[in-house]
C-alpha cells in the first residue's frame, strides 16, 4: 500500500469538501413569503405575468429576487438565457448590468472618503489633472453656439450626484464635437485603450452645462472609476474585487467574463411589437454581444461595465439595506449610507417628479407626487438592458430585476413588478 494514500484522501477530501461548501455558498436559502409579509398566493401572481411576457415575445427570459427583512421569499427565472439554442433562464444566468455598475463605483468612492484618500468635496482635477480647466458649450441667441470656460471646477460630488454637466456626448449642442472624438454613448467593453486615457480626451471636449446649474446623466461615473484608480493606486477592477466583491462573497460580477462562464451569459435581444424577439447586434457598439467575453478587455467602464447575478447583486444591496454591513464585513459605516441615500440635487435643479438624487442612486422624497408604489426613503437606479433594483428601507424591502433588452421593453415591465410586489405586502 502507498505509504502516502492516507495524506492523499485527507486532501482529496478536503478539495471536495471545499469545492461543495463553495458551491452551497453561492445558494441563497428561499424562506416561506409568509414568514416575512408576503402572501404566497398574491406573490405567485408575477409568475403569471412574466411568464405571458415570454410566450408573448416581449422578452426571452428574466430573473426576479424579493427580500424582505434580510431573507429572500421570492427568487425565480422566467423564459430564456438563449432563445436560439434553447437554453433556459437559470437563476444564476449572468447578465450586462450597464449602469447599475453606477451604484458599486459610488461604493468604492465612498470606501475611499472613509479611509481618508479623499474627500467628495475634492475637485476631480486633484485626481485628473486634465479636469483642471474645462469649458461648456452654451447656445447663443442668433444659433448656433459659443464655448465658453466653466465657472468652477468639477468636484466629485457633482459626479456622484450628476450635476457636473457631462452626458453621454450625443445630445448636447456640441454633440459633433464628441462624435468626432469618438467618445459617445456608455459602451465601453469595445475600446482598445485604458478607460484613464479616454476620460482624459474627454476632459478637453465642451461639456453641456455648468458644474452644479443642472441634472445631466452621463459620463460622470466613469470618471470617477479613474479617481478610484489614482486615490488607491490600484486598477479598478482589482479594488472592486478585493474591496467590495470578495468580502461580500459576490462570486460572479466581472468586467469581462472569464471564458469558462460565458455560458451562462444572457443574450441580449431587440423586442419590437408584433414581431418575433430578434438577437441585437453582434460586433462593437452599445447592442454588442460578444465584448464582454471576446473584447479587448482593456477599458473599465464605471458607469456601465459590470457583468452580475441577481443573488451577487442582491448580496451588494442587502450591504446597503444592513447600514454597511453584510456577510461578516463591514464595507461601509452606516452613516455612510445614510448620506449616499439622501438628496444631493442642489435646489433650483430639476430631477423627477417625488424624487431626488443622493450619491449614486435616486432616492424617493415625495410618494404622491412619484405616483408609483413606494416610500419616502426609497433608494435604486436601473441599467440600459431593462435591468432596475430599489431598497425600501420602511419596508426593509431589497428587490432585484433583470433581463436583457435593448434598445427596450416594449411592456411596462418595471412598473408591473413593483405593482405585483406591493400588493403581496400582507402585514
């Protein structure tokens, strides 16, 4: 007998043993609705309406997790990761978040205010030197339109809240300028350069208004994705990975894909009504499949990159939900939270109706003029695939949504659900 083969099954045990309570670690365990406030019948009525959104052609497939009180009475997949080769939606199908990666980026930079790094007060040129001087395009009375130089500098803050007056380069007077550049659009997985060296070309282009006179979605996070990496002096998806996903067990939100999972990657597809359900656009551009497996995988976009699960980006939420904390760690002090989910919109500054917007996500301030389910507290954000979330904090309630639609739903989807969820509510 080999005088070793005990060592050997020791080991080999050991390795499976290892390998099997991984794998139960990526389970989340489903607990009765009625044990946190839900009706199990009246819950069971989005499997109805999801469904018929499947044989209906209006989505290939989505997955739906609801947790109430930090346990998850609601985790299902509808339809299809795949329609062509009939694969079926699982509930750990990986799905492009887009800019649902928003949320994770204004985590990290809020990791770094607590270490001391750097403050939201801060103007970007600390960190990007390039941001020190930059300019707005302003209409001029007569048409066309004049570029004249910002009033101030552009501090994080105004990039976590939006109102740095940057967008996505396509709808401001200058957007030809932009075009030019090649900067336009959140779609970063196809560039052949450094997210740092396109954030830099960037800062010489007119921008649309000036820091803090307006709301203005756009490139606001991916800059800050660039002074993460200066502050920390580590790459982003590195920081990410060590700072926010590994503790929190987050075992499958990446960037780009590892090879060995692009399996269980959604296809996105194109709904158009009365036709059948057509996969979008392979090759470069925003509806392009292949990149985050198959691309350069060279720019980390912070504003729309991350690839996640639903239980990987419910783990992030409840961490949020908790005050900071989750799985053991600490990622954030609570009253870290409480200022990121509060409005940071200077008044005089249009947002939406009932709502406001905090440091990174949109926070509800006012239910009755929102018009939708809800309450005041309410924080959440959505991606450009049809992807959404929201934490309501009164209901201790996490929500997580996601399918893969673009250019988008053609049913009221979103809405839907949260009409379904806040009827389920029983105590």
């Amino acid at each position: 007998m080999n005088k070793h083969y005990p060592q050997i099954s020791f080991i080999f045990f050991t390795i499976i043993l290892f390998v099997t309570s991984l794998s139960y670690a990526q389970e989340l365990p489903v607990v009765k609705p009625e044990d946190i406030g839900f009706s199990s019948e009246r819950l069971q009525r989005i499997d109805a309406v999801f469904s018929s959104y499947v044989t209906d052609n209006k989505m290939a497939g989505s997955v739906i997790l609801v947790s109430r009180r930090g346990k998850v009475g609601y985790f299902q997949a509808f339809g299809y990761r795949d329609i062509e080769s009939k694969s079926t939606m699982n509930r750990d199908a990986i799905f492009r978040i887009a800019s649902q990666t928003k949320a994770v980026i204004s985590v990290a930079i809020m990791i770094l205010q607590e270490e001391g790094k750097l403050l939201i007060q801060d103007s970007a040129s600390k960190y990007i030197p390039e941001f020190k001087e930059t300019t707005v395009a302003e209409i001029k009375p007569g048409g066309g339109y004049a570029v004249v130089k910002a009033e101030r500098q552009i501090t994080i803050r105004d990039l976590l809240n939006h109102t740095a007056g940057i967008s996505y380069g396509q709808d401001g007077v200058a957007s030809e300028e932009w075009k030019k550049a090649g900067i336009q659009g959140w779609y970063f997985a196809d560039r052949d350069e450094p997210i740092s060296k396109t954030i830099e070309r960037m800062a010489k282009l007119p921008m649309d208004a000036q820091p803090g006179a307006k709301w203005v979605y756009g490139y606001s996070t991916d800059i800050l994705g660039v002074i993460i990496e200066r502050a920390s002096g580590i790459p982003l998806d590195q920081f990410l990975k060590t700072r926010i996903f590994d503790p929190l067990g987050m075992a499958d939100t990446y960037f780009y894909l590892p090879k060995n999972k692009a399996g269980r990657l959604a296809t996105v597809y194109t709904p158009s009504e009365g036709q059948p359900l057509k996969p979008a656009p392979d090759g470069s551009g925003m509806n392009s499949q292949g990149n985050y497996v198959d691309g350069p995988r060279k720019s980390f976009s912070g504003g729309a990159g991350l690839l996640s699960t639903a239980r990987d980006y419910y783990l992030f939420l409840q961490m949020l939900a908790n005050g900071g904390i989750s799985n053991g760690s600490r990622i954030l002090s609570s009253r870290t939270v409480d200022l990121m989910t509060v409005n940071h919109v200077p008044r005089g500054v249009d947002f939406r109706p009932g709502e406001g917007f905090g440091l990174g996500f949109e926070v509800v301030l006012d239910q009755g003029e929102r018009g939708t389910q809800g309450s005041v507290g309410e924080f959440g954000w959505g991606g450009a695939y049809g992807s959404t979330y929201w934490v309501d904090p009164a209901e201790e309630l996490v929500v997580v949504y996601f399918t893969q639609l673009q250019p988008g739903s053609i049913v009221q989807d979103q809405l839907m659900l949260r009409a379904l969820i806040y009827q389920a509510l029983v105590d």
